[in-house]
C-alpha cells in the first residue's frame, strides 16, 4: 500500500466547494486502485482566518505543512475582506518562495466536449513552464517622494541557476512530450534581463540536440496562442510572461474553471503545491455551479508528481468522457452542480 500524507488547503471562496469534490474522486480512485491512499489534514488558513488571527497562516505553518508529502491548494483571496497583496503573499506566495517551489508548470489542452472560444482550435496540447522563484515578481524596489514628485522602483531579479534551471526542466519534460521547447523572451524591448535569458537558452539548448527550439518576443507569442496554439508543445518563460501565458492558455481551453497547475520542489527538502489557475470567485460561492475539473485536473498533476502517470493519464481521459457528454457547469455552456460534475466522474471511475 502506497500511502501519501496530503495538506489540504480550501482557502477561500469555491476553493472550499471544488476541493471537497477533488478529494472525492481521489478517494474514488484509491478505492478502486487498492494499493494507493491520501491521508488528509485539513488546514482552515483564508482571509477569515486572517481577521480572526491577523495572519493568513501561523507563524509556524510552514514547519506544519514540511512534514508532509504534498499540499493540495483551492485558493486565495476575497478582496472584500482582505487585500490581494496581503493574502497572497501571507499565503500562497510565502509557500512557494520558503519551501523553494521554483517551477510553475500548466498545461493547456482541448478538452473533449468543451467549446473553444476560438474559431479553429485544432487539437492544441502544450504546457507552460514558469520559472517560479525570481524574475519580474521579486521584492526587490521601493518608493520615495510622494505626490508629483513620487517615484516608485521595481527591479527584476533574474540568476543564471534559477533561468538554467527552469529550462532544463523544460527540456527534460519535452523529451517525454513532442520534442520542441519554446523560448517565450522579449530581448527587443527589455535592455538586460530578456536578452541575458536569450543567451542562457542558447547555452542549455546545446546539451538538448534532439530537442528543436525557437525562441518567440511575448506579445507574438500572445497573438500565436490564440491564432495557432497547436503549434506549441513546451513553452519556457519568465515568472511574470508564464504567469500571462497560462490564464490565456486557460482561455483558449473555454474556462479558467479547468485549469491546473502545480509548484513544484525540486530539490526533495520541502513538498510541492497543486492549485488550480482559478481564483476563489466570490460572485458564485454557494450556488453549485463552481467548475470542479480545474482542482480535479490538479489532483491528476499530483498523481503524475507521485508516479503514479498512468493513474493520471486515466483520470483525464475520464474527465473528457464527461465534458464530452456533456455533464458540464455553466461556465463551460452546461447546466450541471459541481455536485454532478463530480459524482459523474466518481462514476466511471468506478467502472474501471
């Protein structure tokens, strides 16, 4: 029996409604598995955690969740209660950056039965590597002055190992995929840190001869998401460009509500973090019709972490069983509860 210990997260907003559904159906396939459990701790850290505490999480949450293998994330954030800068980086940021999650990795694919907003899709499968740790997201900058006179300064931090590490990764993942990495850079308009990123990829690529590359400015590879998206297979980028890449990857999918995403450790000394790409969506908590495939998909990138690739890879394959019959929530054209969505999926699973 493989055993894994999860932290479970919710958060706030529908991350409490989709992560329950999540845990279901992995607690479905275990059952059908027989040889696979998740132990789960639920943590109640969110923003009304914070007006209770005073802090998103306590200040020893991290010693907490580093005795675990995994933590299983909903999400972050209610504006109305709590300001995003603060959630986010009492939360969710803080654990990406203490336990040292330097890679963001997201796929984006057509799913069967979900409407694409663009005209001709084609059957686009590609996946963002984000480097995780540095670049346009650093702390580094300040103010000064104030009124006419104020002057606000945001430096970009980007180290040779945490760009050459994030395009290995790339590499490596793309010898298990189709074979091509794509360089998202911006070397024309950014004076130091795009064209240094440049010459890091020309270096990595070297050791990768089989791999074909391309290196492509962001704001063409924006436009060649949504024109010819089924050209891409990996795509490696800069904090912020994966960031930008990623919410418009889930677009072209039809939902932001499908999206997964996982933060990834690669050293072994902490546990990485699974997240679906959507936010907590205040404006439809409590109605059921929150997507539960986003958090799910995240859970199947959870199994992939744990080796367990053919388990994922059926997993989705269920899921698109689903949307392709249909069974799907409003955001996605559908009349179905997150409650259907989900006890479907649970359904086949148990046909396996």
């Amino acid at each position: 029996m493989k055993k894994f210990e999860i932290a479970v997260i919710p958060g706030d907003g529908i991350g409490r409604e989709v992560v329950p559904a999540a845990l279901k159906v992995l607690d479905t396939l275990c059952e059908v598995h027989g040889g696979l459990r998740f132990e789960t701790t639920q943590f109640d850290w969110s923003c009304e955690y914070y007006l209770e505490h005073g802090e998103m999480m306590p200040k020893n949450g991290l010693q907490t969740l580093s005795n675990f293998d995994a933590i299983f994330l909903g999400a972050v954030g209610n504006p109305k209660l709590v300001p995003d800068h603060i959630s986010l980086w009492g939360l969710l940021v803080k654990i990406r950056r203490e336990f040292e999650q330097v890679i963001n990795i997201r796929p984006a694919k057509l799913i069967k039965g979900v409407k694409s907003p663009l005209a001709n899709p084609k059957d686009f499968d590609l996946i963002v590597v984000r480097e995780n740790s540095e670049g346009e997201y650093s702390e580094i900058g300040g103010r000064i002055h104030r009124g006419e006179d104020e002057i606000t300064v945001q430096n970009a931090i980007f180290t040779r190992k945490g760009t050459e590490r994030a395009m290995r990764y790339a590499f490596e993942l793309a010898k298990k995929r189709r074979g091509h990495v794509t360089s998202a850079t911006k070397s024309n308009g950014i004076f130091h840190s795009m064209p240094f990123w440049d010459e890091v990829f020309n270096d990595v690529k070297q050791d990768y001869p089989n791999i074909a590359t391309e290196s492509i400015h962001i704001d063409a590879l924006a436009a060649f998401f949504v024109n010819r998206p089924h050209m891409f297979d990996v795509i490696v980028a800069s904090n912020l460009f994966g960031d930008i890449l990623t919410d418009l990857g889930a677009a072209i999918m039809g939902s932001i509500g499908i999206a997964p995403a996982a933060n990834i450790n690669l050293n072994g000394k902490y546990p990485s973090m699974f997240e679906p790409v959507h936010g907590s969506a205040p404006d439809i908590v409590g109605k059921g019709i929150a997507n539960p495939i986003g958090q799910i998909w995240t859970a199947k990138m959870m199994l992939d972490h744990f080796g367990e690739n053919e388990l994922g890879t059926k997993l989705l394959e269920i899921i698109e069983q689903v949307t392709e019959a249909g069974i799907v929530t409003p955001d996605i054209g559908g009349t179905a509860t997150t409650n259907e969505v989900t006890e479907e999926i649970c359904k086949k699973i148990k046909q396996l």
